[in-house]
C-alpha cells in the first residue's frame, strides 16, 4: 500500500482508486510511476516491462493511464500487422481522426515522425503523451528500423513522449543484432499462491459468504495451482467449476462449513476438468452438459484406455472400423456381410468347426490391403473415391500403431496389416460415427445402419 501513497503530481483520491483496482501489484505500480516521474517532466524515452503471461503488465498500465487520466495510445501488436496500422492507430488515439487521415495509403517511417511533428506544433504537449505497445515481442518480426525507431521516438519527433513496451521474454532475447537505445527495465513476477487466493476470492458469489468462496479458491489452487498459475485460466476454472461445488449445498445436504464433504464432492470434476487447461474449446454451457453425458455412459465407458478417446479423421474411423471387420471375420464371410445381394447361403455349412471358436480368443488375423479398402467402401457406400488421401490415412494408422503392418516393407503389391486396436476401442469409435451421420449426414443412415449390424454381429 505505500509504495502508491507518495507520488507528487498525482492526487491522492485518484492513487486510492488505483491501490484498490490493482491488489498485489502496488509495489510493481509504485516503481513504475517513480520511473514515469511527474506528468508535466520530460519522462524517460522508453520502458521495457517484461513478465509472463497474465502477470498484470497490461491491467497495471491501463489502470494508471486511465485513472490518472494521462493522455496514451495503446497499440496491439497482434491486431497491427502493418507499420500503417500501428501508425494510424497511434495518430488517432493522441491527435484524433484528421491526423490519421494525413498518412498515405502505405506510409513510411518518415511520413509518421512528420506528421507527428506537425501535430505536436498544433497543439503541444502540456504532459507526457504515453504510446503502450502490447504483444511487443511481435516487433521482432517487424521491419528492422521499426523497433529502434520506436526506442528513441522522443528524440526523434522532439515531444515529450515515453513509448512502452509489455513482453512476454526478457530483454535480452528482444535486442536486436544491430543495436538500439537500451530501455529502462521493470519485472513483474509471477503471482504467489496467496496472491492467487487473495485475487480469486474477490470474485465472490453475493450469495455465498467469503469464507465460503475463499474456501473453495483454496481447493481450486490445490488442485491447479502446480500446473497452472495463469490468473486468467485460473479465474476462467475458478467460474466453470464453482456451481458444481455448490450442489450439495443447494440440495441441502451439507453445510457451508462441511468442506471435507464438499471436497469430496468436487475433487473428481476437478480432476476431469485438468484435461482442459488452457484449452478453450467449449462454453461453460457445453463443459457441464459434456459432463452430464460423460456420467451417463461411465459404466461403459469404464476400463477403457485413455488413447480410446483419441481424435481421428473422418474416413479414418471408417478404416480403422473396416480393418476391425477383416481382422476378426473370415474372408470367407464377407460376400454374406457386406454383399446386399448375396444370395442364398446354408447355415449348416457356413462355419467351419475350427472357426465356431470365438475370434477374440484367437486374436486379430492378417487381411491384404484390397480387402480392407473392399470392406471400407462397402461400409461408406461407395461415396468416396480411391484417392492418395485414403492411402494416407492408412499409413497414419499404422504410424499411430493402431494398425501394424505384417508384411515386408519391399512387398509393395499386396502388403498385409492387422488391427491392434481392442472391441471396446471399436465400440467408441463408432459411436462417434454414428452421432456425427445422425447430425450431419442423414443420408448416409441407411449404410451405418449395416455398420451396426456388423458390431452387433461381433458382440
């Protein structure tokens, strides 16, 4: 809290907004307006702050410059992908629309520092204008004269101006070969555990007390703080997961103070929810619904292996599917199963005596590669074509091992695989194919539904 009490040329109430805004970073707000010094001074030409993700470097900066009311431009390196950009982006922010109107279609280096110094004459700068560019490790791809131009600006449009610069890397893999201005230097650390605690819980539900939610950030960080300690992802889990904390308590089953019982509750949600980390894919609505269907089909999902759930192309599952069918059916079977018009077999005589033993006990069988692509096209309905892609798509399999490739590699006319892959791993796969035909491809359910009787026909 001291470090922000005492910086002349500031008012108070404006340094008290700034110290609740900015929990656990004053001492890093405090240095920084030490080195900025006072807005009517001429102030150091530029400042390299440097931290990792989510560590407040652009939360600080924007709280000081707006609450302290300082005239800035803040520029996104992401979203500037040209000099023109960044130029008109800065144009419009300090001086307004009729400067940026000024620039060319593709404005150069010297088209900017002119027209900046023709709007500084205009109208001078009674404190120190502040250009913050974020993302700026993007610089380094930038033409070669940019960033050193950017370092000295002050010297070069002779106005009072600091340019700041937020990075993810250090100073020293940002320097250019060639050399430039040396900035000043300022490191935010990561944030603590306690810090963490002390910034989640202010989000607190209004229903709920604060012991309550401080209790559950502290699980939370138990839980994600040792591979995890990005604020935004923290505070991301830290919303997706409080409701299912709350639910015994909704129900009425035990109380605020039971956080043994709520742990209990929560650490297997917790723990499914670590396979997600940093990874935004799904809404929070589509997470718990997600996580109602995966309750649903625990019992037969249960016992699988984790690469059961891996993602596979399109006509990939059908290969594999197909390479399933060849491996555990005898090749003399599969005129009666994939044939619509197969004619007339007996029953009697369709089984040898040595092929009433079940396939699964005597394990996967040889099958050549024409077989495999006869079965596949006949479970697809002949709705693609024999391309290069289909042939990929096989090496890839073998290269993920879910396939294996018994013959010789110099055996090119009719090399031979295998399926290495379980019926529980079959099964998964074709649920999938059969959500996405039921949902994208109404007409291909008459062909998956002789897929399914093929799975039924090996159960």
């Amino acid at each position: 809290m001291s470090a922000l009490s005492q910086h002349p040329g500031h008012e108070e109430e404006k340094l008290q907004r700034v110290r609740e805004q900015l929990p656990c970073r004053e001492n890093q707000a405090g240095l920084l307006l030490s080195l900025l010094g006072q807005p009517q001074q001429y102030s150091y030409p530029s400042i390299f702050i440097y931290g990792h993700r989510a560590s407040g470097k652009s939360h600080v900066m924007q709280v000081l410059l707006k609450e302290l009311e300082l005239p800035h431009a803040t520029v996104s390196c992401v979203e500037c992908v040209s000099n023109s950009l960044l130029f008109e982006q800065v144009l419009l922010s300090l001086f307004g629309c009729e400067a940026a109107a000024l620039l060319a279609r593709t404005p150069s280096l010297s088209d900017f520092v002119r027209i900046y110094r023709q709007q500084c004459s205009q109208s001078p700068a009674t404190q120190t204008r502040y250009i913050v560019m974020e993302k700026a490790e993007l610089l380094r791809d930038a033409d070669a004269n940019l960033l050193p131009a950017l370092l000295r600006l002050q010297e070069l449009v002779e106005d009072n101006i600091t340019v700041i610069l937020l990075s993810e890397i250090s100073w020293d893999k940002f320097r250019p070969n060639t050399g430039c201005f040396e900035p000043l230097l300022l490191h935010f650390p990561d944030y603590s555990k306690g810090e963490l605690q002390q910034i989640l819980s202010q989000d607190r539900h209004p229903s709920y007390s604060a012991e309550f939610y401080s209790s559950y950030v502290n699980i939370l960080l138990g839980v994600f703080y040792s591979v995890c300690r990005d604020l935004r992802e923290l505070r991301h889990l830290a919303a997706l997961n409080f409701s299912k904390y709350c639910e015994p308590l909704a129900e009425g089953k035990v109380k605020e103070t039971d956080t043994h019982k709520l742990w209990r509750n929560i650490e297997p949600h917790l723990k499914k929810a670590m396979q997600t980390v940093y990874l935004r894919e799904v809404s929070s609505l589509q997470w718990e619904q997600m996580q109602q269907m995966e309750e649903k089909e625990a019992g037969a999902l249960r016992g699988l292996s984790a690469h059961t759930h891996v993602e596979l192309p399109y006509y990939s599952k059908f290969l594999l599917i197909a390479a399933y069918l060849a491996s555990y059916n005898p090749a003399r079977a599969d005129k009666r199963f994939f044939l619509k018009h197969h004619g007339k077999i007996k029953k009697t005589n369709f089984l040898k005596k040595n092929e009433k033993t079940s396939n699964h006990l005597l394990g996967p069988k040889p099958f050549p590669l024409d077989r495999l692509l006869a079965i596949f096209y006949s479970v697809v309905d002949s709705r693609v074509a024999p391309t290069a892609s289909i042939f990929s798509q096989i090496s890839s399999l073998v290269t993920l091992q879910l396939l294996s490739q018994v013959s010789h590699d110099d055996q090119l006319d009719a090399p031979k695989y295998k399926c290495a892959v379980s019926l529980d791993f079959i099964c998964a796969i074709s649920r999938c194919v059969l959500l996405f035909v039921l949902t994208h491809d109404l007409n291909g359910l008459n062909s998956f539904r002789e897929l399914t009787f093929y799975s039924v026909f090996l159960h």
